[in-house]
C-alpha cells in the first residue's frame, strides 16, 4: 500500500523512521506493505533517505490512483484542511495529529470520508502516542461517558512539575523546556490552554457524537502560577494541574480548560514531566485512564501509523467514528459550581470573611502580606461577584472535587 507524507517536520519524519524501524511488524499487522511514494513539502532534504520522494504539488499526489493513504502533518488549518479535503474527495484516506484542523473541521472531514468510503482518522491529534480516540470509538462503545478530564499538554505539565519539585519560577522553567524541544519558540498554544482546549473540544465530540465548539469553552493558562501558589497547595496536600474537563450535563455539556489544585488521591496528580493522562468517566465502568507521552516524533508518529494500519485492514472504510455533524449547546461557566483557594491582601481580612464566610484562614511565615482561604462549594458566577468587590485579591485557582 502506497501512502504520502503531508509535511516533512517532526512528526512527518517520525513516520517514516516508525514505518522503517517496526516494517516487519507493521506489514504483518496490515497485512500488506506499507511503502511512502511522496513527501509533499516545500524544503529539499538532500541526504535524507527519502530525498528522492519530496515533491512540492499536491496534485502529483492527488491525481496517483496508487496513493490510498494520505497522512496530514502539517499542522494548522490551510493548506491542510483543503488538501485533506481534495484527497477524500478521490477516496484517499487521510491520517491526521492535527489538533487544530480536527477541532475546526472534524465532523465534515468524517462525513466526506464516509461519502466517499475512505477513512478520516486522527488517533495522534490528542495525546501523541496515547490510544484515546480508537478506545473512545471501539472498547468504550458500550458506555455512556459521564465526565473526560486530562492532562493534556505536555508542556505546561513539565513546567508545573518542575515548578514544584525545583521551586523555580515560571518563566525560568519555561527557558528550560524551550531549551530542551518541550515547548516551542512561541508557547502561547501551549501555556494559555488554547491546545489543550482544542483537544478537549476534540474528545467532548466523540463522546457526544456532534462538535463541541472549542471557541466557546472557558480557558484559563498557567502563566498566573507562582511559587506562592505551590506553597499553599503543599499547605493543603495538593498539587497544581493544568486540567481540560469536559462533562455531559441535560442541555448539552459543559467543558473547561484551566489550573486545578488535584488531591493525592486523585490519580492524576502523579502525572509529571511531559507525560499526559485522560481519566475518562463511563455510566457503568467507573473511571478507567490512559497513560502516556502526549507528545513527541516517535509516540505522535506511531499514533499516526496506527491509523495507517487501520486504512490497510479496512480499505473502504469502517463509518466506526461517531462524530455527526451539527453542534452541541456548551454550558456557560457561570453556572459550574466548585471550590476555590483564593489568595487576598491581609487589609481585606474582614471584607473578606464577609464576604465568603470563612471558616479558616491560610497563612504563609514568608508572606505576612497576604493570606489564602478556601471557599464553599459555589456557583462560578457568584465567585466572580464577590470577588469583585474586593480590591486586594491576588489569586485564584480552582480545586478540583
């Protein structure tokens, strides 16, 4: 089976090294070959083993009767949603890791695919190398699923967790894993939640069978997290997580991207470094989780052959992904309800306990200035009320039930 490599980058390259390392295995399991006839990109690759195969237009591509597979790695919205839209036009199945085109065009690239009795699959856009979206479509079709949360980027939970365990600040581990190829030149996908939204837009879809809307979910990034916060969550027994939740609610679903104080006894507030973990919620199986590297050439590329392997077994389709068109009303968070630490001047003190009748006051001997206290469990919209008519609050992050 012949196939084409859209993108030549980190998880383009990853392909073809997962195809060329695991080939015996991979052909086993296909029951064919799998062989890359092109790499569409607009760089040459001289010495690369696979110079001879770049080509720079699609169209060699899309007009090669021989090519059943195209695998998208370019990332972003255009070119990538027109050239995966022209291939599944032709009955060329398209694999995907990504995130971004799947949250914008998921359900009509799923229903092209199904018209033209092609595959649209994209295991490797949440997650990297974590089997998450084939277990939502096969093992877990039996469930109703209740509520998904996860850690779903690589990058702000290495920062988190070195934050903690290093007691260094924001912007200096930020340095180091920018140093280390974790976050990218520019990280703000990254550290204000966006991918992590479009991940959990990505997730909430499959489980509700229609698109969740990632515009409209609340989302809230790390860079507000200081020293100071991990301190009082050790004062607490908790950790500091960058949570994507999402849950069915009777209207429609509410979804949110945004730091969490985690319990130990959660599982995952043990979840460190780049390591990601999705606890998914089903109505009769209870919490069941997945574990992995969310990130990375090899996992994200192994991912994206998985999806290959799957367009080999089945050449004109299986129609196993449940995501229609049309769009799933997303609750406002006004309405969520939870608990919060919240950090205020000491001169509030009294304005505060007013306001929140607080049971017990947070103090920190290296910060005399300030105090921290957790609230009842309330509505969002009433937080923010009261929250506004204090002048010296200094923080919040929410505590995850």
């Amino acid at each position: 089976m012949y196939i084409a490599i859209l993108g030549y980058g980190t998880v383009g390259s990853g392909i073809a090294r997962v195809l060329e390392m695991n080939s015996e295995c991979i052909s086993q399991r296909a029951g064919e070959k799998i062989e890359v006839k092109y790499i569409l990109d607009l760089r040459e690759f001289p010495g690369d083993p696979l110079e001879k195969k770049v080509v720079h237009d699609i169209n060699i591509i899309l007009d090669d009767p021989q090519i059943q597979v195209v695998c998208e790695t370019m990332g972003g919205n255009e070119p990538a949603y027109t050239y995966s839209k022209e291939a599944l036009k032709r009955g060329k199945s398209v694999c995907t890791s990504n995130k971004e085109l799947v949250a914008n065009h998921g359900a009509e690239l799923i229903a092209l695919a199904k018209e033209h009795y092609c595959h649209y699959l994209f295991e490797a856009s949440v997650g990297g190398g974590i089997p998450i979206i084939r277990p939502l479509n096969d093992a877990l079709t039996a469930e109703k699923i209740v509520e998904i949360t996860g850690i779903l980027n690589g990058t702000t939970n290495y920062i988190l967790t070195h934050m903690q365990t290093d007691g260094a600040a924001f912007e200096d581990v930020l340095k180091s894993a920018q140093e280390k190829g974790y976050a990218e030149r520019n990280p703000e996908a990254d550290v204000e939640g966006y991918d992590a939204c479009r991940k959990i837009a990505i997730l909430s879809s499959m489980a509700a069978g229609k698109t969740v809307d990632f515009r409209q979910i609340y989302t809230e990034g790390i860079t507000k997290i200081g020293q100071i916060d991990f301190e009082y969550a050790r004062k607490l027994g908790k950790t500091i997580k960058l949570l994507a939740t999402s849950r069915e609610e009777k209207d429609g679903y509410f979804a949110m991207v945004a730091p969490f104080l985690v319990g130990e006894e959660n599982p995952l507030a043990s979840v460190n470094g780049v390591f990601n973990a999705i606890l998914v919620e089903g109505n009769t199986l209870g919490e069941c989780m997945f574990y992995g590297k969310g990130a990375g050439k090899l996992p994200t590329a192994s991912a994206v052959v998985s999806d290959v392997v799957e367009c080999a077994r089945y050449p004109r389709g299986s129609g196993k992904v449940f995501w229609k068109e049309g769009s799933v009303k997303v609750s406002s968070i006004d309405e969520a309800s939870g608990r919060s630490l919240i950090r205020v001047k000491s001169e509030d003190e009294k304005q505060a306990k007013e306001l929140f009748e607080i049971k017990e006051i947070l103090r920190l001997d290296t910060h005399p200035e300030e105090f921290g206290f957790v609230t009842e469990k309330m509505k969002e919209r009433d937080v923010k009320e009261k929250l506004d008519k204090l002048s010296g609050v200094l923080g919040r992050i929410r505590i995850k039930s």
